[in-house]
C-alpha cells in the first residue's frame, strides 16, 4: 500500500509540475509588438467586446450573425498567442467551447493563431497544445435524442495538439473558394443558435463564396456554400455535410440585417437508390415542399431519411441607442406546401428570441441582455407527427464528435440567458443566470439545469486577461428509459468551474 501511495503522489506531482511549467512557458511567448485587427472567429466570447467597438465608432459597423469573416477588407497579418486553464469538480458542462473539454479535473489549453488577409489570398492556422488530468465523474442515462448534451463524456480521446483553426481560401475581393476545418456560427444569438455554433469541433469542409461583406451603396452581402465528406468513406457508407448560408443588410439610420440559412446531413442510410457525392452536393438547392419531391427517387411519399435544418434570422440594430434586436426561426420537417405551412406554422419550428443593450441607464458602461431559445416541441405535436429539434438517429441527432452541432440544449428543450454588467474599452464584469430545460414536452418534470456566471475581463499593457467562473445547479438529471412521468427527482448535481484565460497580440 505504502508504494502504491507513493507511486500516485509522484504522478500528481508529475502532473502539477507539467501543468505549472506550460503555465510559466506561456508568458516567455508574450512580446510586446503592435496592434491589428481583421479576423473575427465564430467563438461568442468577444463577441460583445468587439460590438460596443462598433457602436463606440472603433471599427465600421456590420451585422456579426455570419462568422467567421474578415471585418475590413485591408491587407494585413495577425499573430495572436492565448492560453486557458480549466479547473472543474464534477461534470462537463460548458457550452460554445469547440475543441476544449473541460471534464472533472483540471487542464490547460495554449495556441498561436496566425491570419492573413490579402488580395488574393486569405488564411489562418492556429496550432495547439491541451495538457488535462480528468477524472470520471457520475453520468445519467437519457434514451434518444437526449444523449448528446454537453455532460456527456467526451467519446474521443483528447487531442494533446494539433490544428485548432486551418483554412485556407483563394479570392478576389472576398469571393473565392477555399477548404477549412474552423468553426463557423450562422445566426444572431450570442447563447445559441439552431443550426451552426462552435458548440462542437471543427470539421474538415470546402466553402465557396464571401469571407467579408461585399457593399453596394447602403447594401451588404455575405454568402457561402459548405460541402463535407464527413465519414471518411464512401458508396453507400458515406455521409455528407451541405450547407447554403447567406445574408443581406440594409444600411440606413437603423440597419436591419436578413439572414438564411439551409443545411443537410445526407448517406450513410439506404435509400433504394445509389446516392453520390454529386446528389449530396446538390441537395441544398431542391423544392422546400413535400408536394414536389413525390417524384424523386430517393423519397416516400416526398419524405427522405436526411436530416435537414432550415432557419431565417432578422437583426435590427440602432447605433445611436448602442442597441440590437434579433430573431431566428427555423424548421426541421419539409411542409406539404404554402397553405400547411400557414395552418400549422409552428410544426417543427424552434424559435430564439433576444437583444443586447449597450450604454443602459445613459451610462455607457452599462450593459444588458437577453435571449431565449425555444426548441419545445409544438402544440400540435400532440395530434400530428413531429419530430423533434436534432431527432435522426443514424446521424447521431444533428452531434459531431459527441456534441450538437447547433443550440447546446438539444431536442425538446429551451434555454434562457439574462446578463447584466459594466464594459468599457478597459474591463468589464459581467454576471449572468442561465435557465435550461431538456425533455419539456415529454418528461414530467424535465431536466433543470441552473447557471450562475461571473464574466471577468481585463486588458493591461497589451494583455488580455479574463476570468470566468460557474456554479451550475442541475436537478431531475437522467431520463429512465420507457418512463415519461417521474414521480420523484432522479438526479441532482452541483458543479463548478473556472477558466483563466490570457491573451496577447504579438503582431
């Protein structure tokens, strides 16, 4: 026993002294040197600072729902150098987190983000390192399509280094083709959205067409079109990733911004017919009503086993009241056509609602926000099919690598986020709350899960420092299979955690 004990405390001494000497390696990297900026990633977690730039007239004003994107369009080179240190005490939990697993235990995650931008050329690569020492910690279990939300287990072994961010994209005054393996975010909520956030990892996928607004008098245009092999196989095993996204912004005293966005999950499934690369390429571009696809060789009855997603956003925003409103409304099942659409317009519709107010009270440090996403199925769910948010199995319910691709709350469910706090061009502190259901429509009680957040940030001699700290309540945790009324709470939980982030522009 004594040699046992004495071989675990070296290990963790081992651990400590690895941990504390990539914290003191991190500092060497930070130089001072000048200040640029071109590249806004799809991460949420700047997302505020760099929009009260706007509003403050730092940086030209644009819609931020269509990321990543390059802001200004001028020649440049960036080198950033960032790293984060996680400490957690019970489960996984974090949304918007890409790449980083935060499980029970403690870890650290450091990179050098290098873009550029120039006239024909556009590219960013961010090569990482990831030092973690997780435990296991309790888990629940939830039968489909409740399997996927963020305390799940990561089911990959976790990457010690690699490329974060790789893309590369060829262009003409930011239109061009490229291949990518970034995040991307389609959609105006800083919480969520339903259809593409960096809730998960980046994969491997070809894009063509914008990389910055293209402006026309008082009009802005962004736009792109996504194809993924996503399996890595191919004839009949082969899925694949397609993706049409777009919007147009109207520059006026107020600006208002219309976006759209349609994705497919397509193969891997037998359909009676052969299915190509070339038929998932085009897919994004067939009828949107059930009527029309009757004929098509790869449908029932107009219906197909592909998971398809399909959302629309509208964003106002007031420069002079630092203000911006927003909502997003998307479907998940085709409509027969215009008139079933109008009869029943909340069939498979998720919905996410919010603003963000900066300068509040008339004191310009103050801000506020709100937003909520719905994702509950709809009343009629009771007397007609529908299916829920994120529901194909054989896609393993709209996940890659374990998490969802869009809103982290998963099927069924609905999210509301509240913040409050004080942001200038110094520090900020910003406190939220945090309310999320899963099951709410087919368990009795859902899963609650309660948020409280504190948002540190501060920037000093060129550094960026941030701290963010969360105390998570969970309560009726673990859905039993077969059994849709809980007749007493399951499952609670009590977990916190806090990341300590530093960042430095290099050049």
């Amino acid at each position: 026993m004594k040699h046992i004990t004495k071989t675990n405390y070296f290990r963790r001494t081992r651990s400590r002294l690895k941990f504390v000497s990539l914290l003191l390696l991190s500092f060497i990297f930070y130089l001072p040197c000048a200040s640029a900026q071109g590249y806004i990633p799809a991460d949420p977690y700047y997302l505020m600072q760099y929009e009260l730039a706007q509003f403050n007239g730092e940086t030209p004003i644009h819609s931020t729902a269509f990321r990543p994107f390059n802001s200004n369009g001028k020649k440049n080179i960036s080198i950033w150098v960032k790293n984060e240190f996680y400490i957690n005490n019970n489960a996984s939990n974090q949304e918007n987190m890409d790449i980083r697993y935060i499980g029970n235990g403690y870890g650290s995650f450091t990179s050098v983000f290098i873009s550029g931008y120039s006239k024909y050329l556009a590219f960013n690569f961010e090569p990482f390192t990831l030092s973690s020492n997780y435990r296991d910690s309790k888990e629940y279990a939830r039968p489909r399509p409740f399997t996927f939300l963020n305390d799940a287990k990561s089911n990959k072994n976790l990457k010690k280094m690699g490329l974060r961010k790789a893309d590369i994209f060829l262009h003409y005054n930011g239109v061009g083709i490229g291949v990518s393996n970034d995040n991307m975010w389609w959609g105006p909520g800083i919480q969520g959205t339903l259809s593409m956030t960096n809730n998960t990892v980046g994969f491997n996928h070809f894009m063509a067409g914008t990389i910055r607004e293209l402006r026309w008098k008082n009009i802005g245009i962004m736009g792109k079109y996504t194809f993924s092999e996503l399996s890595g196989k191919s004839g009949f095993e082969a899925t694949y990733f397609t993706a049409l996204t777009g919007q147009l912004t109207i520059y006026s005293e107020q600006i208002f911004t219309f976006g759209l966005s349609r994705n497919y999950l397509t193969g891997g499934v037998d359909v009676g017919v052969p299915w190509t690369k070339s038929d998932a390429q085009k897919i994004v571009f067939e009828d949107v009503f059930i009527k029309n696809l009757q004929k098509l060789d790869y449908t029932v009855a107009g219906h197909d086993p592909w998971d398809q997603t399909m959302s629309g956003w509208f964003e106002m925003a007031f420069p002079k009241n630092k203000l911006k409103l927003y909502l997003e409304i998307g479907f998940n099942d085709n409509r027969f056509n215009l008139w079933d659409f109008l009869v029943h317009p909340d069939h498979a519709m998720a919905s996410i609602v919010g603003f963000r107010k900066y300068g509040l009270l008339n004191n310009d440090n103050l801000i506020m926000g709100f937003e909520y996403a719905n994702l509950i199925k709809g009343r009629h769910h009771i007397f007609r099919a529908t299916p829920n948010w994120y529901d194909r199995s054989h896609y393993n319910d709209f996940s890659y690598e374990g998490r969802r691709w869009g809103a982290h709350s998963g099927s069924d469910s609905d999210d509301l986020l509240l913040y409050f706090g004080i942001m200038n061009d110094k520090w900020s502190f910003v406190p939220a709350i945090n309310y999320e259901r899963h099951g709410v429509s087919t368990f009795r009680p859902p899963e609650i899960k309660i948020e409280i957040k504190f948002d540190m940030k501060y920037k000093y001699r060129g550094y960026e420092f941030g701290l963010y700290f969360e105390r998570q309540f969970e309560a009726h945790i673990g859905f039993p299979p077969d059994q849709y009324f809980i007749d007493e709470v399951t499952g609670k939980r009590r977990t916190n955690t806090a990341i300590f982030r530093i960042r430095k522009q290099i050049l």
